[in-house]
C-alpha cells in the first residue's frame, strides 16, 4: 500500500509523550554549566557602569561576561573573503551601546541554573539614558522604503490607479491596525555550546541547523567546518527560531571563557524582546469597483514597525498583489523605526496580516455594492496571476468557495447585520479567503538500504512539530518499496545532507523531492544488483520490469516471482545499498505563478449587552496539492486557524511604550486560545497534485492556515453587530 496520503501516526509521537525526545536544552553533556542572560530596563543609552563584583563572588558563579570582559568578535569578513560578518541584529556584548529595552546585556554562568538566576539578579548596572524612539505617530513622519528584495517586491504598481479611482461607481478608503505580536513556541529558545578544541558543538532549537552553523560561524570569525548544529527536536518555531539570535553565540562565548560546556535556555519573559516579533502594521486600503462589482483599483498601502538596529518589513501586499484580477493595483511598504528588538517572519508574514486587511476591505465593498461577499471574490476572479501574467500551476480557489460554502451552509445567510440571532445572541456568519505562495529551496538527501532489510535515511532539515520527521518517512518507504516500520528517517544534525530553512512553508516540498530521489537512486541500484545476479529470480530481466514493494523484488508481469531484498544484499557483499541525491526548483517558477488558496467560513455569537465573542464553529477548505499525510495535514490546518482565532479576538503584545517594554511577557497575560474557546472545525483539503511545482505535486501547509481568518471572524463580527473594528484583536471593549 502506498504510505503518502495515508493519515499515519507520528513516528515521533511516542518519544514525544513519553519524554523521550531530547529538546534543546535536554541533551545530557558532563559538566555542563548553566547561563543566565541578562537583559536592559532601558531603550536607549549606554551601559556606565556595571557592578559584576558581588555576582562574580557568589557560590558557583563560574564567570560574568559582559560588554567589559567578553572576547572581541571580529567586524568583518571575519573568515576570509567567503564569509561575510555577521547580521547586525544580533547584540554580543561588543560595545556598551543599548539600543531597546530587553537587549541582552550580560550573562552569568554557573553550576547550577538557580545559582546563575540568583547571581544574574545581583548584578548592578547603571545606565545613561538617553531619548527613545519610542512614539509610532512620531515615528511615521519619518518613514523610509525598505531595501527590495528579489522574490518579493515591496512596492508595485500595474495600470493607473488615481484614474481607475475616479471612474469607479463604489469607493472605500479604510485604515487597518494589527498590534505587535510575539512567537512563544511551548519550547522558548535555548542553547547548549560545547566546544572541544576548536571545533563547537551547539545543541540548537532552531528551524535552520544548517543557517546557524553559518551565521554563529560567521559572528565568531571561525571556519563553518569548525561548527556542527544538531536539533533533533523542536518544540515550535513559528519563525522565531527562524533566524540565529544572540543567545546562541553568546552561550558559545561563554563556553570557552568557563572551558565547559554551557547551556542557556531563555525565560519565558526574555522571548518578548530579543528574538523577534511580529512587526504592528498600519494598512490603507482603497478599492474602487463598478456597479457590476468588477475591482476596477486595488490601493494597499502598508506601514509596519522595525528597529533601530536592523531591518524587517512585513509584507502585507503579498496576497494583494496575485488575489484579484483589478484592473489597477498599488502596493507600498514603509518603515517606521523605534527602539525595539529586531522584528521577524512570524507564521505566514505578511499574508497573516495582510489578508486581515484586504479581505475585510473586500467584505466592505461587497455591502457597499449590496452583493454577497463569496460573489464579489468570484466576479473578481483571477484566472491567472494578474501581476506576472502567467498560469497558476495550478488553482482550486473557485472549488474552495463552494465545498466550504456548502459544508457551512452559507446560502442559509441573511445578509443585512444583526439580521441573524439565536435567542438574544447576536449571530454573525463571514469568510474571507487564503492563500500562502509554494515555496522551495535546493536540498539534499542520503538513504541507504541495510543488509537487514531496513533503511536509513537523512536529511540535515528539521521538523518543527510539523510532522517532517512522519511525512518524510512514507515518501521514503514509497520510493524504496519497503514498509513504513522497516525506514527510519534521521533529520536535525549539520553532518547530514544540507537542507534549507523551515520556514515559508517549504519543508516538505523543498526536502520531499530530495529525499523521494535518493530513496529511488539506492532502489534503483538494488534492482540492478539483482537482474545482474545469476542467483536472483530476476536475472536478466529489464531493470524497468521489477518492482519494489514490501522489501521485495517481484516481476511486474508475474508477481510471484521474487525474492526480499536482503537476499539481494546478502549475495552481493553484504554492505548497505547507497543513494545520494540533490533535488531543486527549476524554470517553472518562471512559466507558473504557484501558490495555495483556501476559504475560510467562521460564525460568530455575539452578547449585545456584554461584547463577548464566541466562535462556535469553523469551516475550511484548501487547495494544496497532493496531502502528504491526512492526519498531520489535518493538524497543521488546525493549528493555523486556532492561532488566526487568537489574532482576530485576543493576542497583543502590550507595548509600554514609555519604556519601550512588553507589560504582559508572560502565558498568562499574553492571550492565546485556550480548548475552551475553541469551537467545531472542519477542514478539507480538495484532492489535487500540482506536479508543475515539484515531482511529489505537494505545496507546503504549514502556514495557510491562519490566512484569512482573523478577517473571516472580523466579517462575521461586522455582520452579528454592525461594528466594523478595524484594529485587531477585536476586544469586547470594541464592541460595546
Ligand atoms: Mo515561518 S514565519 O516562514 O517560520
């Protein structure tokens, strides 16, 4: 039986819940010290004095790195002309410049964590502040564009927008707000370093093994061979564990200033400033339409936050740019800097909360035209990609509309607000529409079948909580003919085969293709080991005439002719049968537009005395090409709506903006949903195998999910109660 597609289990899983799957900051080493980070209670200045000696004095207390006494990086080309410095995000202790609240500022290692934690609160630093760029407003008048980047243009324009406008029969001009959002994976950050000689180890909870040995490599000045990043496990990532920050290379500096190794794992509260956010957005929407609905302008105009001390911009026109067939369209971004830590990719960036913006703006223009808004998408329907003027490799989007439509039961709807009510509730039904870009990246992959039977295969990615590890071992087991339970797949470790990033959703499709050719390479080397085996029942036969399934070797035409692979091993030298194999995007990408699409359909119940809102049930439908896995697909669609649930009704990092601080760096007070908050939901994903993008036809999941359903709840709101909020999360304050 073929394993991809089928809803398998986790292979993990088992590990998982009994505890037996080493995160980060598990991994037993002897003589491991702990380090605690300390971090800045200003937003700008400098350090001018810090008091070190009483920490430095306390029991255990092995060593206090701080801007004083930590070993000087080299600035540039650290390792020769091949490496490049490193990013300036990242704050090493180098200089005594403070640059937003929450910087690391020092670290404290010791024998125990407790002593560390005692000993970093000892520590006495005395600032010289100075004025921080802490007021948005202020910030906006003084905007700047970000730099381009090649795949992803930030400011665009097609047709005439300012005429188009002029002429169109309906006009919105409407501003929407998304707060500042932080990452908090179950897993926060954390490193162990170890180094022996000069060669360091870092046990790294990471979405990138192969990113970190580069980038702490590069911030060290010291060869990339000489670093190994091994991350079997990884609890979340969500995209903060997307990039390398200052913990990781500041716990291998104070590995070899105590000369053991060093763990650190951050606090809760430190996850709030220093490894990044989800930037706060300020988006503009004008869209002009004609009588008949037809999108005759689409302005979006996006301003989000970055910091002082690097670049990061959110971009919210992505799903603007390639939704809708508008005969006009303008995209900008700008840049509004403050004094706070780095912000960053923060699952489905730009589309999670640009989609907020635009698909609320088009549920707008559908009651200005008096049109359901599920007919507005579809008169405005793009049939190709109206920026590139290419095909779609391939797009359901229509399909999406209507199954979830019917399995929600939208044509039930009335259409006017507060027009449906269950008791005194007010009832509110709205969609809104997602889409996430199919991304993928070069990556390699080795496997190797053993004399026993079983395989082994590798590949030096990671597996978030995504299901890699599962996935990847039925593309495995399918290309090598051998049942699930007979592969094992190993991932999370620099010395094995180079893959890229998980993130951008592009995991499975970037390390699927690989992964499938070097399980087909070694097969297919077995195949020929056994037609050239005068003792094998397959003896003479085309390579192309035996197949492989179950661990056997059988004749296509006549099965019961055959023999289990081992046998073939035995005879032939007895040493594992090996595939090595490299697999990336080509040309298509510039024949085909390629992205994802789902619909997304929330009803909501309002209290119209007490604002309250309840989102009793979901319906999701997506269009993703070939499903790996029904069970973990299933999940990561889940998890991306329960998480687009929190950012339509309750998360937001509240700023402290008089001190540049979050004022609720905690689980308690940084609100997610909870089970009790979320309701039914129905997922389905159409059948589908966009072979146009990769040989496996699987686009990634892993953040479509909350595409669109912070403006699905937003629309069902506006319908319960005539309130359109503009500013997320839609609060009950907002609604009384
Ligand atoms: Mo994701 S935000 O691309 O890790």
């Amino acid at each position: 039986m073929k394993q991809v597609g089928q809803a398998i289990p986790r292979t993990d899983g088992r590990l998982k819940v009994t505890g037996a799957a080493p995160f980060s900051a598990e991994h037993a080493l002897p003589r491991v010290a702990h380090a605690v980070l300390v971090l800045s209670t200003i937003a700008k200045g400098r350090v001018n004095a810090i008091d070190t000696a009483r920490a430095s004095g306390m029991r255990g207390v092995l060593a206090v790195m701080s801007h004083k006494n930590a070993p000087r990086l080299p600035r540039e080309k650290p390792g020769g002309e091949e490496q490049k410095p490193p990013p300036p995000k990242l704050n090493l202790l180098q200089d005594d410049e403070i640059r937003y609240n929450g910087q690391p500022i020092a670290v404290v290692v010791a024998e125990t964590l407790e002593q560390a934690q005692d000993a970093a609160r000892a520590i006495k630093v005395r600032y010289a502040p100075q004025p921080a760029l802490l007021d948005f407003q202020a910030a906006k008048r003084k905007l700047r564009k970000p730099k381009e980047q090649p795949d992803r243009p930030m400011q665009t324009q097609r047709g005439n927008v300012q005429a188009s406008l002029a002429q169109a029969a309906q006009r919105i001009d409407v501003l929407y707000t998304t707060p500042v959002e932080n990452h908090n994976p179950m897993e926060p950050h954390a490193t162990i370093a170890a180094w022996e000689g000069d060669h360091l180890t870092l046990y790294d909870a990471t979405q990138y093994v192969s990113g970190v040995k580069k980038n702490c490599a590069r911030a060290l000045g010291i060869p990339p061979e000489k670093v190994r990043v091994v991350s079997p496990y990884v609890g979340g990532g969500f995209g903060c564990k997307g990039n390398m920050w200052s913990h990781v290379v500041l716990a291998a500096m104070a590995a070899r200033m105590v000369g053991r190794p060093v763990k650190l794992a951050l606090e809760r509260i430190q996850m709030f400033a220093p490894v990044g956010a989800r930037p706060m957005t300020e988006q503009r929407l004008r869209i002009g339409a004609g009588p008949d609905g037809r999108l005759l302008a689409v302005v979006h105009d996006t301003i989000s936050h970055t910091s002082v001390q690097d670049d990061f911009t959110e971009p919210c026109s992505s799903p603007t740019r390639i939704l809708y067939a508008s005969d006009s369209l303008q995209t900008t971004q700008q840049l509004a800097t403050l004094n706070v830590g780095v912000p960053t990719y923060m699952r489905a960036p730009g589309e999670a909360t640009g989609s907020f913006a635009l698909e609320c703006a088009i549920d707008e223009m559908a009651y200005a035209l008096n049109m359901d808004p599920v007919a507005l998408r579809l008169q405005n329907y793009a049939e190709q990609d109206p920026e590139k003027n290419i095909p779609f490799s391939a797009k359901q989007l229509r399909e999406c509309y209507k199954v979830a439509a019917e399995r929600f039961g939208w044509a039930r709807r009335t259409s006017s607000p507060r027009s449906m009510k269950a008791g005194r509730t007010l009832v509110g039904w709205g969609m809104a529409t997602a889409t996430y870009p199919a991304n993928r990246m070069p990556a390699k992959a080795w496997a190797g079948i053993a004399p026993d039977g079983t395989a082994l295969v590798r590949c030096g990615s990671q597996d978030i909580g995504t299901g890699t590890y599962t996935i990847m071992t039925q593309v495995a087991a399918d290309a090598l003919g051998l049942p699930l339970e007979k592969v094992r797949f190993e991932l999370g470790d620099t010395e094995m085969p180079e893959a890229p990033v998980s993130g951008g959703s592009m995991t499975a499709a970037s390390i699927g293709p690989a992964v499938h050719r070097a399980c087909t390479a070694a097969r297919d080397k077995l195949v020929t080991m056994a037609v050239a085996d005068k003792a094998s029942p397959m003896h003479g036969f085309n390579a192309a005439e035996v197949e492989t399934a179950d661990g056997w070797l059988r004749l296509r035409a006549t099965p019961e002719r055959g023999e289990p692979m081992a046998a073939v091993i035995a005879r032939n030298g007895g040493q594992a049968v090996t595939g090595d194999a490299e697999a990336g995007p080509g040309e298509e990408k510039k024949q085909y537009s390629m992205h994802s699409f789902g619909a997304v359909f929330v009803e909501v119940q309002v209290d119209p005395d007490l604002g309250t809102v309840r989102v009793p049930r979901i319906v999701a439908c997506y269009d993703v090409g070939t499903v790996l896995n029904a069970k973990t697909a299933r999940s990561q669609f889940i998890g991306g709506i329960v998480w687009g649930l929190g950012m339509a009704l309750m998360e937001k990092t509240e700023m402290d903006w008089r001190y540049g601080r979050a004022a609720n760096a905690n689980l308690a007070d940084y609100h997610v949903p909870v089970n009790a908050d979320v309701g039914d939901i129905d997922v389905v994903a159409l059948p589908g195998n966009d072979t146009r993008f990769n040989e496996l036809g699987a686009r990634g999941i892993g953040e479509i999910g909350i595409v669109g359903v912070a403006a699905a709840v937003a629309n069902a709101v506006y319908h319960a109660t005539g309130k359109r909020v503009r500013d997320l999360p839609i609060t009950l304050d907002k609604l009384v």
